[in-house]
C-alpha cells in the first residue's frame, strides 16, 4: 500500500534546531544511525488513541539533498514514500526522517523487520534495516488509564507548558512543581495550557495526554 503523507513536525524534532547546511555531495546518502518513536495521541474521556509512527536517521551526508524516503513493514508489507522530509540537526548532528507515518483506520502500526530508503535527488540511495517493537496493549486504554499503565512499567513522566499563542514554555520532566495547576502558575505566570507526556526509556513509545487549560480553583 503507497500513501503519500504530508510533513508534519512533532515537537519533540522541532525543539532540535536549525537544518545544519553541510557542503553538497554526488555521494549515495551516509546514514548511520536509527532512531524511532510509535506516538499515541489520547483525547478525553473514553476515546481510544490514534497512533503514529515517526522515524528518522541520523546522516553524515547533507541532508538538504534528500529528496524521498520509503519504508517499507516487511511484515505487512505496507509502504510509506514522501518526499517531504523533516530535516533538523543539533550540535552539528543531523536527521531526516517523518513523524507522521500512519496505517488505515482500525489498523495497528505493525511491528517487525523494516526496510527504510533514502534517495539522494540524483536518485542514488542507501537501504538500512530497522525492528520495530512496542506494546500494543495501549491501543485499548483511554486517557484516564495510561498514565497509572505507564508508571507501573517505568515509563518517564514528562510535561510540555505553553503560553496564550501555542509557545513552549517549558518541556522536561514532570517534576514536584509542576504537579499541580497552581505550581505550573507560580513557575509560568503566563501559563495557559499543558500536556503530560509518558515514555519508555530512548523515547520508543510515547504517550501524549490530552491539552488540558491552566485555570486554577477557588481551592488553589
């Protein structure tokens, strides 16, 4: 199955920086490291969680010259070719990828042997191989269930808070101040919303609960 899938950056990637603009190659793509994430997106109430894939690999070649990838579920044998591509580095380290890969509805991301290929704009490419491995457990949990789920499987506990116009303010770990509404305003006094975040260690699966507003109570 070929889908065409449009860039769509997760933040996680667009906290890494500026497209690091390294000297043009002829060169077939130099990829030396994978790295990828099965997101799970949860909205209120009893709603189950979409999911996403997003993949990415580090390069040594300049990634401005990447002009398609496709990868390739040789379990499924579902196929993802786009040629638009995230293209971020941070401290001179570079990666290509997409965060947005999707299977149809009622479908689970498959797990497995992938084939993932990236092609230079000269159509030279190299061809790298990735497992994929995630609990499909949270499919069926809703929001209200994941988080006490993921804490008993150690996952890390994370918190993203954002101002009135969608602006980062903070994103780490959820530690004792931002626990509550109240410690989030007293930290960020321009707090508006927030979103907490549960993931298993190198960010192999991630869980991302609903916005919620900051508005504190008369209790607060």
């Amino acid at each position: 199955m070929h889908r065409k899938l449009s860039k769509l950056k997760f933040f996680f990637f667009s906290l890494a920086g500026i497209i690091f603009f390294a000297s043009c190659s002829q060169s077939v793509p130099e990829l030396t490291k994978s790295n990828y994430s099965v997101v799970f997106d949860y909205l209120e109430g009893k709603d189950l969680p979409s999911a996403r894939l997003s993949v990415f690999m580090e390069s040594e070649s300049d990634i401005r010259r990447y002009n398609r990838i496709q990868i390739t579920s040789k379990e499924s044998g579902f196929i993802w070719d786009f040629d638009e591509i995230s293209k971020l580095s941070s401290n001179g380290i570079q990666w290509a990828g997409n965060t947005n890969l999707i299977v149809p509805q009622n479908e689970e991301i498959p797990e497995g042997l992938y084939e993932i290929i990236y092609y230079n704009a000269d159509e030279k490419n190299s061809v790298v191989y990735m497992t994929i491995s995630y609990d499909t457990n949270l499919y069926s949990m809703t929001s209200e269930e994941v988080s006490e789920y993921m804490k008993s499987n150690n996952a890390i506990s994370e918190i993203v808070i954002y101002d009135a116009d969608g602006n980062i303010l903070y994103f780490g770990n959820k530690t004792q101040q931002f626990s509550n509404v109240r410690g989030i305003w007293n930290t960020f006094s321009n707090a508006d919303s927030y979103q907490e975040i549960w993931s298993t260690p190198g960010r192999f699966t991630i869980c991302i609960l609903p916005l919620k507003k900051v508005e504190l109570s008369v209790e607060e």
